[in-house]
C-alpha cells in the first residue's frame, strides 16, 4: 500500500508541475488601466512571431476571448494594441523517486529509482501597448510545459488555460 501511495504522489507532482503555468507581471504605474475600453492586435509586431499559423491563431482567439469576458470591445481606433511573443527550450527534470524499506544493502522492497523527464518549455509574452502614447502599459508573461503530443484538442485547451492564466492577472491590482 505504501506503494502505490508513494507511486501516486510521485505521479501526482509530476503531472502538476507539467500541467501549471507560471505568471509573472509588470506594468507601468502610472497607467490608469481603467480607461482601456477597446483593442486591436498588433499585425506587425505579430507577425514576426515564429510560431505556425494555426497556434497564432490559437493565441489570438484566447486573448481575444479573455479581453471580450473583461469588457474589451476590438475596434478600428483601440486604447490598446496586443502584441505578442513566444519562445521555447527544451527541459529535462530528474527526480529521484526512490523508495526502499528493509536493511540496505540486503533489502527487499520497491526502487523505483530515477526519474527522467524531457519535455518543451514554453514562454508567452503577451503585451498590451497604449495605443496613443505608442508605450507598452502591461506585459504579462507565462511559462510552462507545451503539448507535443500531436493532439490537437489538448494542444487547443493547453493554449487556451496559458492565455487565461496570464490574462487574469490583468488589470494590476
């Protein structure tokens, strides 16, 4: 039984730390974040991402979906253009998951051993601009594991949780 409970929770950790977004914030002070009622995107700067198509698409749909759900309305003459960017790296975690009970070295038990895990790590910048002064006012800026799996619908939902979690740190309080 110990077992399992310590397989679980090994399970457990790996699974959430892959799946959580980290979010990081910053935003110029002296903005007054409630006078932004309208947004556009910012063709040019989005262009430059070096992402497919489709996953553009994919974050732009989000953004847009978690600015409409805030009050946002996209205009032709917007407070505020929302730029873009995303990097990505490889990442290897190793976890030591051992777990052994009896005398060492003539035990007999469970070693599960080391744990490798490979994965791409993904970071999404996602910035709003005063579209008047041509200044960024906010940035917000997530990071974490990226589906790879070829799954197009997980890949859609993992897209989408990114965007809302950094999103929901708009406006500063």
């Amino acid at each position: 039984m110990k077992v399992i409970k310590a397989l679980s929770l090994s399970l457990l950790f790996f699974v959430a730390s892959c799946s959580s977004v980290r979010v990081t914030t910053d935003y110029d002070t002296s903005t007054d974040f409630s006078k932004y009622k309208t947004f556009a995107f910012y063709k040019k700067g989005i262009d430059k991402v070096e992402i497919s198509d489709l996953d553009k698409r994919r974050i732009l749909k989000a953004i847009e979906s978690e600015l409409m759900a805030k009050g946002f309305t996209k205009s032709k003459n917007p407070d505020i253009l929302v730029n873009i960017f995303t990097k990505s790296r490889q990442k290897v975690d190793v976890y030591d998951n051992s777990y052994y009970f009896g005398w060492h070295p003539w035990y007999y038990g469970p070693n599960f051993g080391m744990h490798v895990s490979k994965y791409t790590e993904g970071t999404l910048f996602i910035d709003l601009i005063d579209a008047k002064k041509k200044e960024l006012a906010w940035q917000g800026i997530g990071s974490g594991a990226l589906n790879t799996s070829g799954n197009v619908a997980k890949k859609e939902e993992r897209i989408r949780n990114f965007v809302a979690e950094i999103m929901a740190k708009y406006p500063p309080e």
